[in-house]
C-alpha cells in the first residue's frame, strides 16, 4: 500500500519564510520520500493541514489569514487540485490586534460524525463551526468566542488547536492570554453539540505560559499539555461524564540547568499510552516522558536533538514506529525510530528537504 505525507509550511516574507505551498510526498517502502507536488493556495501560509478521508479532501488553514482551503485528493495519485475556499469568520473588534494578522486561524478538527470542521481562530478568539457539505465549507455558522479577563466585547483570549477525546463528542483546547485583549491562559474542555461547541470546564494556567498544544491518552481520562513561553508540560485528569478538567502535574519541559530562550510547541502522546513527547524550539530537542499507568503522571526519560532548528511540528506513525520532526529553520523533516520498551527516539538517516515545514500528515 503507498504512503503519501502532506506538509504544510510557512510562505510570507513578514514571516521570514522559504515555503512555496503544500507539499506532496510518496513514501517507498525503504523509507525514501519522493515529491509529487508543490501546490500553492489561496493565502500565504498553508501552514496546518486537516484530512477528511471519506471525502478525499484536504482542508487548509493559513496562518495570519481568514482563509480555509479545500482541496480535492486523487487516492490514486495522491495528488491535490483546489477546489474551494472560505472564510474562517469576521475579524474581531479589539483596537489592539494587529490588522495584518487577521484571524490567524491555527489549528481545526472534524468533529466526531465528520459533518463540521472546527476552526481554532487565534486572533479572532473563538471557535468556528463550519458545515461540511458537497460544495465543501460552508460559511462558519456558529463562534464560541473566547473572551479576556473581562466580559467587554474587545477582550479576547487565543485558541490554538482543537483535540477530541478518542470516541468522545469532548474536545480540548489550549487557550493563550496575549495581552492585546487581556487574554487569560488556560486549557479549555467543550462538548460538541450537533452545532455548535458548548464550555464544559476550564483550568487556568499562570499568567504568561501561553498554554499551545495538548494531546490526549488513548484512554480518554489524561490530557497533556505544552505551554509554549513558560515550557511546560501540564497533566490534567479529564471526568468526560461529568465534563470536568481537574490539574494534576506541572513540569518542564527543558533539562535541568538549561537557562536560554526556548519555547516549547508540540506534544504527542504515543499510541501505546506509555510515553509523552514534548518539542523544545531553542534547546531543540524532542523531550521524552515514561507515563505512569496508575494516575498518568510523567518522569522525564530523556532529550533528544531534533536534528534541526526549530521543531515546529511533531508527528507519530499510526503504529507508533517513527516519530517525525518538522524542523523550521533548518528546513528539514528529520525521521527517528522510536524504541517501544523505552520510548526513545533515534534518529535515522532519513532528513527530508522541506521548506519551512509546519505541519505533516499521512494517507
């Protein structure tokens, strides 16, 4: 059976970018990755990447623009033809925001039934819900603003991805508090409700970590996040009956003793439910956790050099095999083995030429 990668990426030149669109990659069997394609879009920055399978669509969001993309995919081929694009929703009304960045939409997921994309717009602080249909996205039908430290109109607080419990209608999202709008960082749970994305609970995290990705254990109950300045990893326990979000652990994310900038970006839970990793954008490396089976808890096994700069992005294999590094700043995917008794991760001898690679996914 092939194996195609799609990788998103950063374009602009206000983003010091070396992109030129999406690209296409056929993965042999011995590992070696071929490009197909590089296919621009409809804005700059096709930076985060959302595959529908059952519809052989590709949606795509554009990082600084109010744009989702819809591409068709040839399953034969695997390459993408656009096919229509929409708006992720009005810009929102606080003076502060910087006009360039526009909704800054980072990170969307289909919903459980696969009938609605839910947008993370960052900039637009709040959660957009757009039907899918046969003519592909229809415009947002509802927002679940996020609002600031007060219930003002023009106070706003930044989503940053949505993650769905496994086989649940819960679903998570890391929630920064910029201070353009008097934001408030936390980790938010919601529960979708046929259309629109209701606040079960909300942690809140200190003032400044900007909490970013998060992942859940395949068991549904433990949620990891990272929070991008402060570069820590946060253990939440998650009570999906009773939708509630309860903190349970907060470490860092960097080795001890380590004193430079860095800002974490990634976390993954590995399909075994047994480790965590955790990517660090100035010590660049991958940080790898052993997770307790008992409460979920994380000890620090290790830290890995991403072998690049930047790792933007961070994937696993759907068998947890390899694990896959989107380095930014080197222009790299850089390919490890992953050691199923330790966790540990090594890198091979496979570093794929990317530019400014954001996001990958896999068919």
């Amino acid at each position: 059976m092939t194996t195609y990668a799609y990788v998103g990426c950063r374009t602009s030149a206000w983003r010091g970018a070396r992109g030129k669109g999406i690209s296409v990659y056929r993965i042999a069997d011995s590992g070696h990755w071929e490009l197909l394609q590089c296919v621009a879009s409809v804005q700059d920055n096709p930076s985060w990447l959302t595959l529908d399978l059952p519809r052989n669509r590709l949606y795509v969001l554009h990082g600084d623009g109010d744009r989702v993309a819809v591409f068709n995919r040839d399953p034969d081929t695997g390459l993408l033809s656009l096919y229509q694009d929409q708006t992720t929703g009005p810009r929102h009304s606080n003076p502060d925001l910087d006009p360039a960045r526009r909704n800054n939409p980072v990170g969307a997921s289909l919903t459980p039934d696969g009938n609605t994309l839910l947008i993370a717009n960052h900039e637009g602080g709040n959660i957009a819900a757009l039907p899918v249909s046969d003519r592909g996205l229809e415009p947002p039908v509802h927002l679940a603003a996020i609002e600031g430290h007060t219930a003002a109109h023009a106070t706003l607080s930044r989503p940053h991805e949505i993650v769905f419990a496994p086989g649940s209608a819960i679903f998570a999202v890391p929630v920064q508090g910029r201070k353009a709008g008097s934001g408030i960082d936390m980790i938010r749970l919601y529960h979708w409700e046929r259309t629109r994305s209701c606040l079960a609970d909300e942690v809140q995290l200190p003032e400044g970590s900007w909490p970013r990705h998060v992942d859940f254990h395949p068991n549904g109950k433990w949620l990891y996040g990272i929070s991008e300045l402060s570069s820590t990893v946060t253990v939440c326990h998650v009570d999906r009956e009773k939708g509630t979000l309860s903190l349970q652990q907060t470490l860092s994310a960097l080795p001890a003793g380590y004193a430079s900038r860095s800002d974490a970006s990634e976390i993954e839970v590995h399909p075994s439910g047994r480790f965590v990793y955790a990517a660090n954008r100035g010590h660049d490396s991958i940080a790898v956790f052993s997770i307790n089976q008992q409460d979920g808890s994380l000890t620090p096994t290790g830290w890995v050099p991403c072998g690049g700069k930047t790792p933007r992005f961070t994937t696993l294999s759907p068998d947890g095999a390899r694990f896959f590094s989107a380095n930014e700043d080197s222009d790299t995917l850089q390919v490890f083995d992953v050691d199923g008794e330790t966790g540990m991760l090594s890198a091979t001898e496979i570093s794929v030429p990317s530019a400014s690679p954001t996001c990958i996914c896999f068919v």
